[in-house]
C-alpha cells in the first residue's frame, strides 16, 4: 500500500515553522517526511534556506515519523565525507528512521564554494563514487581514499547508527534511474512517471522503494491559490536544463516571467477540491511509487492539515 508523507519546504519557512509542521503532518495522519536541502531558495520570493542538518536534528525530537532529505547533493558544496556523518548523526538521532536522499544537484546551491559547475555525466560518475565513500564510511572503519573526484585521508565515523541509513537516488532520465537500481537502495522522481521506475527497476532497483513529490496550493478560492503557486513556485516550471544551470534566484525570477498561471494550474492542483487533490496524488501510486510526499505551497499550512487529515487522506486509504 502507497505510503504518503509531507515535504517540508526549506525554501519557504523558517526552521521554527518546519519543525511545527513536522508535528502537525503527523498529528494529520501522514506518514514519513521529507526535507529539501539548498543554500539559496529558487526565488527571493520563497524567502528562507535554513541548514537542513540543523532542522533534521530538531525535527528528530518532536516526531516519531520517518524523515529523509530529497534531496542532499554531495558532490561540490558539501564533501561526501561530511555528508556521511551528518547523516549517520541523523540515523542516530531519529532512530534509525533516517534516509539519505541524494542527486547531482544545481549550480544556484554547489557554485557558492566558487568551484567548477560538472556537465551532467561528470556528475552523475561523481555521484556514484560519493555514494560508495559514504557506504564505507558507514561502517565505522578507517577509510582512506584517492579516487577520481574525492580524496579522504584516514576518516572514520564514531557516532553511527545500528544499521547505516539507506542512500535514495534522485533522477530524471533514463541514465539516472539505471545507475539509482545499480546503487541505490531506493528511487526519487518528481514526477509520477511509470517509464522512470521501469528504468530503475530494470537497472538493477526491483523489490526497492520508489519514492515521489508534488507540489498542490489547497485554499477556499481556487484563484487565490493559483496566484500563490504561480508567485511562490513558478521557478517549477522553467523547462529543460535551466534548472540545473542558472546560480541566482533572480535568474530564475527572469526566466519565470514566461511562466503562466495556466501552466502552473496544469501540473499544481489548486484550490478546495478533494478529488482534484487526491487524484494527482493516485497518480504516483498507480505509476508504481510506494511514497508520495506532498507540500502545501504558501501560508495555508494548518489548513491544508485539516484539509488534507479530514478529506484527502480518507479517500486516498478508502476511507
């Protein structure tokens, strides 16, 4: 049975907020959580970038569900040695109820560290090598390492969890999904696309958890709050690579001027209908994902619990 969960927005509250919603996600009947993980938000407008890390650990002492970052880059801004511990920190603090989410990430977070920005195949070779440093990592051992991309002299993690956190790999092309089934122990896509996780189960994934997300903006007028999503979220859809390309949220400000309220109303279910709520949401379970997270976009949080808790989530369960 698809799990469904809420996804905590970074890069639109501040870390007091995240925590509270946390809480109340849980309160409402979700069932796992999600975390973005970026230094700058996509728009000045969405107004917050909080250290995920930070957050994490205090989400980890109000609520007992399971949390996971979607998704950590661990490439460029953060060393993958440093990514390793503060995920097995995470595991330890939650309880083992902790999953590292990663991918390869976007200029407008990794080029803060003034570094050369990869093309897209180097990153996706660097991906695979961070993952493997922070597998051995986990096990508690001394680990030295001279590879292609890394370099770790004599590292070793002391605090760790039971079992090391199971690594999730973001993708969005075929290429992607068949290197997340040869080293991932579970796949992320923004998209409930049935093709993808075919890719990912083929590659090497099968019997492992596909995880999805959306974005919706629940509020009584269905206007209003594509208004909100289109303000707050239409840095979502600017198409192609630009997303991975551009380094400052006043470029995606710029491009997002293209944007249109029809196409945000097109891809974000808005306003107060459960069964437009609902049905995007059915669609990531009958595209094959085991979780589905969803976020409310704009201020409406406690409403959109109550929203969801007494007419969304029933009708997703049978209720």
């Amino acid at each position: 049975m698809t799990r469904f969960g809420y996804f905590l927005s970074t890069e639109e509250h501040a870390p007091g907020e995240l925590v509270r919603q946390a809480r109340t996600a849980e309160r409402a009947g979700f069932e796992a959580l999600w975390i973005s993980d970026h230094f700058h938000p996509w728009l000045d407008e969405q107004g917050q970038a909080s250290f995920v890390w930070s957050v994490i650990g205090a989400v980890s002492q109000v609520t007992s569900l399971p949390i996971g970052t979607a998704v950590t880059c661990p490439l460029v801004r953060t060393h993958p040695a440093v990514v390793a511990q503060a995920a097995a920190t995470s595991a330890v603090l939650t309880g083992g109820r902790f999953t590292l989410g990663v991918g390869t990430g976007e200029f407008l977070n990794e080029h803060i560290v003034d570094a050369r920005w990869p093309v897209a195949a180097e990153r996706l070779d660097m991906l695979e090598e961070a993952v493997d440093l922070m597998r051995r990592l986990f096990t508690g051992r001394q680990v030295t390492h001279r590879g292609e991309h890394y370099r770790v002299d004599t590292a070793r993690l002391y605090t760790l969890p039971d079992d090391p956190p199971p690594i999730f790999m973001s993708g969005f092309g075929g290429k992607a999904a068949r290197l997340a089934g040869r080293i991932a122990d579970g796949f992320i896509c923004m998209m409930p696309d049935e093709e993808l996780v075919r890719e990912y189960r083929h590659g090497g994934g099968e019997g492992n958890p596909v995880q999805g997300g959306l974005k919706v903006c629940w509020g009584p007028d269905e206007g209003e709050a594509r208004r909100t999503a289109l303000r707050l979220w239409s840095s979502d859809h600017v198409p192609g690579e630009a997303k991975q390309q551009l380094p400052l949220p006043r470029h995606f400000r710029q491009l997002s001027r293209l944007v249109t309220e029809d196409m945000v109303a097109a891809r974000v279910p808005c306003g107060p209908d459960p069964r437009v709520h609902a049905a995007a949401l059915r669609a990531y379970a009958d595209a094959g994902y085991d979780d589905v997270f969803v976020t409310q976009i704009g201020p409406r949080q406690d409403g959109f619990f109550d929203f969801y808790a007494g007419e969304v989530l029933p009708r997703l369960r049978g209720g």
